[in-house]
C-alpha cells in the first residue's frame, strides 16, 4: 500500500498551513530579494551566516545593513568564527559604528584549530529573518556566485523566501540563538525596544515546516525527515547536494527506494573546494550504481545546493548537506515543503541541470583504478576517523 507524503510526519515537527513560498535559485534571485527586504526593514534584522566574504555582491549588504541601523533598526549579524574568518576588520568595525550588532560563532582559539575536533561544531545555518516578516532561508551564503573560483556560470545554489505563519518557528529560533551565543559570550543580547511579534498575509496556502538541527533537542530532525521521505516514496527521488557522504541507513533507504521501482537521480559535485571528501563520497558511488541509483556530476560550476524533491510533492530546500559534518556536529536550518507547485517547480530547475551534467556509468564506474579506489576508502577512512575523535557518537 503506497503511503502518500502529504501525510508525512516526524518527531518535533508539524507542517504548518497558510505560507507564501518562493524559490530563489542563486545569487541573482537571492540578493535582490535579501537587499530588498533589508532595505524595507523598519524595527529589527536577524541575519545569520557560514560564510560572509567581501565582495561586490556582499558589499551592497553590509551597506544596506549599515542604512538600516543608521535609520534605528535592530541589527543583530551572526556570522561563523571558521566561515567568515577572512571577513575584513574594516566590515565589521563600519557595521558596529552605525549601531548593528556582531556575534562571531565559536571564535578559532588558538592555531590549533584545525587539528581539533570540536572545531567542526559550526554555524552552518543561513537565515535573515526581517521585521519578523519575511525569512530567507537555504543553502546561500554571503558570497557573490562567482567567488572565490571564476567559472563561466554562477554557483548552483537555493534559497527560499518565507512569509506566512511559519515566520513565528523560524523568528523564535533566530532570537534564541543569538542570546544563547549573546549570554555565552558575556555580551550584552538584543538592544532597544522589545521584539516585534510576527506578521505575515493572510492568503498564503502551502503547507511547509521549519526543521533544524542542534546539539540540544534537535540533534537528528533533518536526517529523519530526509529517510521518512526516502522510505515513503513510490514514483521518484531527486537530490542535489554538494557534500554527499551520508550514512549506511540513509544509503540503504536509497537502494531499496531504487529496488521498488523508484526513480532516483544524485546529483553532485563535479568541481569541488575538497578534493579530499570529493575522494571520500567517491567511495559510495560505486556500490549506489549497481543498485540502480543514477548519479550525475555537475561540471557548468560549483555545486553548493542542499535540496531535494520526493514524488513531486514533497521538497526540502536548506543548509544542510548528507554527511557527518552537517547531520551530526553543525547547526543547520532546513524547510520542508508538502506543496505540488513548489516541488514542481524546483523538480524543473534540477532535471535541467541534470540534463546539462555528466552521467556517471556503472561499468566505468566498477573498472576503476585500483589506486584511485584506495584514495578514496582512505579519505572515507579518514573521514569516520575525524567524526569518532569529535565525540558525537556513531555515524550510521
């Protein structure tokens, strides 16, 4: 008996009814966007990164952030102490003189950091949440698409901008976080008046749920919404990510789904900044070939999406990639959508860029060098090992 996944649920998380969604698929779709809702901004912005970088694309933000505090609206910018390390001192210094707010995430102490385990707990999260309004959530980061590697088209990544009563999930989340880095780092929290309560319209009709992953409650919410969907789905699967390492249960979920007739399509990196996961994900494909999984690398430019859709119903659109890192040590913000017209529209955008990508063969696949297959079990080796000495527990 097929059970649909409009009825999906899954612990800690309700689709929530009545939102306006839109998909945003790179930067020239998310900037303007972002700007534009900073720009209308008149009591309070919440903007949390991996990665902000100095370039043309995010200088038109920090100096919209800048307007904004100038004109009196809270600014809190939470960025990450390894992502945004080589954000200039001058950036941050013009955004506190005009009143905004900066918290670094886990600052790096020491040289070290590199060699410790625990400095793998990121914030992996992008949202920007303004006048508890409109949210922008996904997989972007304030980066322009054609930095810090030229390609001749943009990066491949999504976001998803939010208005509708799941703003009250996803404005909670934001405040909370910050006062809980605010309070760990004896800095003063949110100044001025108190918060504003969230608004939204009241004609928006997709369903859709806020789902993050944290070291507290929330440790395993997103994978489990990913194998809820691989196991409940009957017609297809189509996932685009860029760091594909994902554990033995997740793997098996997927060649089953393949067994039964479902159609699943990978779509991954061609180009990679991590030659070493590159060579570790490459371990797995070999074994999700022969199950009849159809895997495509994306070579146009740098693949940094983090989406999926599941029988053209269901879709997830975020920042959290399939492997260790993301699912067991970062912060992370995902939603979930149960919308036919989202799904669909985002199915389109994917099977174009898997008509524009290389086909892996499972027969050239399986004739691999012997040296090139050693690479990549000891880079997946090696991956495993980081996870065990980061104490998170076992990675299945």
């Amino acid at each position: 008996m097929k059970v649909p996944l409009r009825t999906l649920f899954f612990s800690g998380v309700e689709l929530v009814s009545g939102n306006q969604l839109r998909l945003l698929q790179s930067g020239a779709e998310f900037f303007p966007a972002l700007l534009a809702a900073i720009d209308a901004a008149r009591t309070e912005i919440h903007l949390e990164t991996y990665i902000f970088n100095a370039d043309s694309s995010t200088e038109a933000v920090r100096d919209g952030l800048i307007r904004a505090a100038r004109r009196g609206v809270r600014v809190c910018l939470l960025i990450d102490g390894v992502g945004s390390r080589e954000l200039p001192a001058a950036w941050l210094d013009a955004l506190k003189a005009a009143g905004a707010s900066v918290l670094l995430y886990r600052p790096l102490m020491g040289r070290g950091w590199r060699s410790n385990p625990r400095s793998l707990r990121r914030l992996h999260r992008k949202l920007a949440v303004i006048d508890a309004r409109i949210a922008l959530a996904g997989g972007m980061n304030l980066i322009d698409d054609f930095e810090p590697v030229r390609f001749d088209a943009p990066r491949l990544d999504f976001s998803i901008e939010v208005q509708g009563p799941l703003l009250a999930n996803i404005h909670q989340s934001v405040r909370r976080l910050w006062r809980l880095v605010a309070l760990t780092q004896l800095q003063p929290g949110e100044r001025g008046a108190p918060p504003i309560q969230p608004s939204w319209p009241t004609d928006g009709r997709m369903r859709a749920a806020f789902v993050v992953r944290d070291n507290f409650a929330h440790r395993r919410d997103i994978e489990r919404a990913y194998l809820a969907a691989l196991a409940l789905a009957h017609d297809e699967i189509i996932l685009a990510n860029a760091y594909f390492l994902p554990g033995s249960r997740f793997r098996r979920l997927l060649k089953n789904a393949a067994a039964r007739g479902v159609r699943v399509h990978l779509l991954v990196q061609g180009h990679t900044d991590h030659l070493f996961f590159q060579a570790a994900a490459r371990a797995l494909y070999r074994d999700l070939l022969a199950a009849g999984v159809a895997i495509h690398e994306y070579q146009a430019s740098e693949l940094h999406a983090k989406v999926a859709v599941v029988d053209s119903h269901w879709a997830t659109v975020g920042s959290s990639n399939i492997d260790p890192f993301s699912l067991l040590l970062a912060r992370e913000a995902n939603i979930v959508v149960d919308d036919a017209a989202f799904a669909h529209d985002l199915r389109q955008r994917l099977h174009h860029t898997i008509s524009q990508s290389m086909p892996l063969d499972v027969a050239d696949w399986q004739r691999r060098p012997w040296p090139h297959r050693m690479l990549s079990w000891l880079a997946y080796g090696g991956v495993r090992l980081m996870v065990g000495l980061s104490g998170v527990g076992r990675w299945v």
